[in-house]
C-alpha cells in the first residue's frame, strides 16, 4: 500500500510548469484517490 492511496487531492498546476490537468491524470491512476480541485494558474 502506497502513503498516496485513498486520500482526496486539491491539485494547482502551473501554465510554466506542469499544467493541472496533467496531474490530475496522474493522481487518477492512484487507487482510492479523489480530486477534489483541479487548477492550473499563472505565477509571476
């Protein structure tokens, strides 16, 4: 059992970096795993 499995996740991206929906489809593979929040937002 992995310490990422069932938990709820709040998941802000970055336009620069790794946008949100990008590791929104990561944490989806995990079992157990909700996205409660997905986002991607510009830093400067």
């Amino acid at each position: 059992m992995s310490v990422f499995e069932n938990k709820k996740y709040i998941l802000i991206g970055d336009r620069d970096g790794i946008p949100g929906e990008s590791l929104r489809a990561v944490v989806e593979h995990i079992p157990g795993s909700e996205v409660v929040f997905a986002t991607t937002e510009c830093f400067v």
